[in-house]
C-alpha cells in the first residue's frame, strides 16, 4: 500500500484544521493510480499528530510513505522538525519506503497559483 502523507503546521482555530482535512479529500479524489490512500498529519495543536498518523499508515500496511509538508517555505519545521518525528515514528522498520516530496513553496505551481490569483482580481 502507498500513502500520501500531508503533514501541516496545525492551528488552534479548528476550521483551518478541518481546511487541510478538507483537501486531503479533494487531493485523494483526484490521486494518480498508484496512491492507495491520503492521509493528514499536524505537527502541533491538532490531531493526527505525525506519530499518531504513522501508527494509521502501519496498521494499514504501508509499503511506502510519500511525505509532502505542507508548507511555503524550507523553516525548521520542514527541515528538522518533519524528518525527525517521521524518523521517530517509523523507528527500525526498514521495510516501509519514505520519500519525503518537496514543500509546497518549491513546487513551480506556486508561480501559477499567484498569477491566476492576480488574474482573477484585475477587473476588480
């Protein structure tokens, strides 16, 4: 089985968590063929935790973790913070894959998304 992982910052305001959960959903309607299943992670202030969400994907069977932090840019949390608890969570199992997949920020889509969003407000 192989899972994408999005892993968020996490809010105390629980409609920007349920924002992620919402496009998870969205992301997993749309998903290639060779993703069985998305699953949301937070880093802090809300549940699934990445440890929490990890023990999801084992008990699922996961062969293979693709991790995509959600995030614009390469902070702590995407540099140190997202690998170390991964790392943590999985321990020694060896036969479970991660690829850990760019930010958000590096994907050249960003370009387009601002583009369009400036597009769309020039008649404004």
């Amino acid at each position: 089985m192989k899972i994408l992982f999005i892993v968020a910052h996490g809010s105390r305001r629980e409609e920007s968590n349920t924002e992620i959960r919402l496009l998870a959903k969205q992301v997993a309607n749309n998903m290639p063929f060779f993703i069985d299943d998305v699953i949301v992670a937070f880093l802090e202030l809300s549940s699934p935790t990445i440890g929490e969400a990890i023990d999801i994907c084992l008990q699922k069977g996961v062969e293979e973790l693709f991790i995509l932090p959600y995030f614009l840019s390469a902070g702590n949390h995407v540099v140190k913070d997202i690998p170390h608890k991964i790392d943590a969570a999985i321990k020694n199992r060896q036969d479970t894959k991660i690829k850990i997949l760019p930010h958000i920020g590096r994907s050249q889509e960003m370009v387009k998304i601002i583009t369009s969003t400036l597009r769309t407000f020039q008649g404004s």
